[in-house]
C-alpha cells in the first residue's frame, strides 16, 4: 500500500517564514498570522490576475498596478494590495470588488448571533478577541442578509405525506407600533416516514383563531403537503377544524403532556405532585374505555371534586385525547410526548431570554431561524422507537403511509 504523504509544512520553510519573528505575538491582531494571510492572499489576488490576463490576449489588456483595501478577517484588520488592469475588468473571487469582509467573518457572527449574542454583544466580542472595532450597524447588515435564506427555507417544497406533525407555540416580546407585545411564534416540527425531523416553518400569529391556523395549512398544502396522518396540537382554539378543513384525513391528536400542564394550572403548587400521579391512570390505561373509566374516577374522587376545572379540560378535548389509545406502547412514546419540540423550544428560549425583546418580527424569525438550523444539523437518526411504531402505522393508515415510504 502507498505510503501517504505527509501534508505538514517542511521544517526549513517554517523555520523561513519564523525568522525574527516573536512566538508570543504570533496569533495577535497584525501579528504572524495576519502577516502570512495578507502575503497569501496577495498571491493568490496576483494569481487571478494572471488568469484573467490569459484569457484576454489581444485585447490590449494588461497590469495597471495596485489598489489598497483594508479587509476584516476573523483575526484583525490588514490592507490588502490588489491588483489592477487597465480595462478595470478584473473581478476577484477571493474578495470581490465591493467585499470588505473576508471569508469566515461574516460566519462567525451569524454564529455567534445564532447563540443568542445581540448585535452590541458582538461588538464588544469581536473586539475584546481580535481587537477589532466594528459597528453595530455592520453585524446588523451581517446577519440581515440571513433574512433571504429565510424567506427561501419557508417557501421550499416539502414532502408530500407526513406521518407526524407536531404544532407547538413560543412566547417572545417583539416592539410592535411603539409598544412591546406579546406574540406567538408557532412551529411545525414534521417526521418523515423513515423517522428522520424536518422543520417545516415558523409563523408569527398576526391574528387569532382559525383564521391564522387555515393560512399555515393552505401554506403546507401549497408547498406540496398532501396529506397528515397524525397532527399533534397543543389545545389551539379552531386549530383542529383548520386542519381537516385542508386536510380531511388528518386525525387530531391533543399533546398529553400540554394537557397535563394545563391541568396542573389549576392546582396549588403543594397538590401538584399528587394530581400528576392520580392522572397517570388516565393517560396510561390500555384503551380508551378504560381511559373513559379512569377520568370518571377521577372526577369523582377527593382531587377531582376539588379541582373540577381538571376533568371539565380533559372533557373538553375528549375527542382530540382518544385516538392516542389506538397506538402500543411504542407508538404511543412518539406522540405522547413532544420530547422532540421540547427539546427544541428549549433551545430557542435559551436565545430569547438572552436577547429580552426583539426590535421586529423580521429580527424573532431571524434568531429563530439560525438556532433551528444550527440544531437541525445535529438531528441524524431516527429514534429507537420508530422501528416498532412504523409497523404500527403502517397497520393503523394502511396505503396512507405506504404513500409516504415510497
């Protein structure tokens, strides 16, 4: 077998490129570092222009010497000498004509705005690092530019059938007319056939009800959305008659774990524990007779006499509660809990808590957008119990998810 080769630097021309030089200010702004990026980048600027010379002859074209540029780096600030032609056709690709910024800049302040930072925030970062001095109204120009990958990712096509989707809410204050507000921003979280995630959108709820929650739906139908099998809401009103108003097939599914929350709303924190345990036997019973059975219990036992405002709730969203009880144990893991989006939501208000209010809604989807993309790239597999309950899915809609493993 080949011996590889060793891709490191030989000793002789390290040793060069060290001569008189100072090892502790190596890595400073304007020290080695910088210096042996404005030489390599200088050449490979002379080298463009050498291409595009070639490519010209008998156009009369040919140098015209040097322009000066500062650029900004991840590292410092240094001025770059770049070449020059007398048609002034040249357009470099390592920086362009217009480009201040060099490549890796611009990336890391999306991530370190995507981390939840606010522009000021990153200023001071950038120069504490790099000792560099950049306005608020750069980092800002920055991360605007993210506002078209936005609008990009929520117009893309989606898949045609989704076995789960789960609809889930944030609260974030955002400046609306003068006045800080406020707003909802809803997510739908969808699950492929072969159990893999996918983020299907973010929207800001401008108005309320079903008016709102039928223009997300048309939105996934114009997308390419034919059919839901499993929508999982969290108790919206007119939520569940937008989504089969689109898509007529779609069963509703209420988030157990939204609704025991709401349940514990109505306890006094002392009680809390002991209404928890007392309801599991609603939400565990092995079918929805059984489950019947159990919130009667419930209600007329000493908790639920107390707090009747629990059993009227669950009462309430009866309907959306029991198709939960035709899945095994395994499918019931997958929509019992939001482990999933709940995960998520607390990713996102980890960012929002460290900005308090947004300025506008462009600027809440903004962050949103860069911290959901940072963690869909950590989503590889499937979870474990999706083995088991594809085959349940497969029984429970037939040719519907057969649909969506082809």
């Amino acid at each position: 077998m080949a011996r590889r080769k060793d891709p490191s630097i030989p000793d002789a021309v390290l040793d060069q490129l060290l001569a008189g030089a100072d090892p502790k200010t190596a890595f400073d702004p304007g020290g080695l570092l910088d210096g042996l990026k404005k030489a390599l980048a200088e050449r490979a600027l002379n080298a463009e222009m050498n291409h595009h010379l070639a490519g010209q002859d008998g156009t009369g074209n040919s140098r015209n010497g040097y322009g000066s540029k500062t650029v900004t780096t991840d590292t410092g600030r240094f001025e770059l000498a770049v070449p020059r032609d007398r048609h002034a056709t040249f357009d470099p690709q390592l920086i362009a004509k217009y480009q201040r910024r060099f490549p890796g800049f611009d990336e890391k302040v999306i991530s370190l705005y995507a981390r939840g930072m606010s522009t000021r925030e990153i200023v001071g970062h950038v120069r504490d690092l790099y000792g560099i001095e950049v306005s608020p109204d750069l980092i800002s120009a920055v991360t605007d530019a993210v506002l078209e990958e936005v609008a990009a990712w929520q117009a893309r096509p989606l898949e045609p059938v989704y076995p789960v989707v789960f609809f889930d809410a944030l609260r974030v204050k955002i400046r609306d007319e003068g006045f800080v507000r406020n707003k909802a921003v809803h997510i739908a979280l969808g699950v492929r056939a072969d159990g893999t995630k996918e983020i299907l959108g973010l929207w800001i709820e401008t108005n309320e009800g079903a008016k709102f929650w039928l223009r997300v739906m048309t939105e996934l139908r114009n997308r390419g959305v034919e059919d839901i099998l499993l929508a999982v809401v969290d108790g919206l009103k007119g939520f569940p008659e937008a989504i089969t108003s689109v898509f007529a097939q779609a069963t509703v599914q209420t988030c157990i774990v939204h609704l025991l929350r709401h349940s514990l709303d109505f306890t006094s924190y002392k009680d809390r524990k002991f209404i928890a345990a007392a309801l599991k036997a609603i939400y565990q019973a092995t079918d929805a007779t059984a489950a019947e059975k159990a919130l009667t219990a419930f209600e007329e036992g000493a908790w639920g006499r107390k707090y009747g405002a629990i059993g009227q709730s669950w009462r309430r969203a009866w309907s959306e509660v029991i198709p939960f009880y035709a899945f095994p144990a395994e499918g019931r893991r997958i929509v019992y809990t939001t482990n999933a989006i709940e995960a998520l939501n607390a990713k996102l208000r980890r960012a929002v808590r460290a900005r308090g209010h947004f300025p506008s809604d462009e600027a809440a989807l903004k962050l949103l957008f860069l911290v959901l993309n940072r963690s869909a790239k950590e989503w590889r597999m499937a979870p474990r119990e999706w083995a088991m309950a594809k085959a349940q899915f497969a029984i429970l809609f037939g040719e519907r998810f057969t649909r969506a493993m082809a």
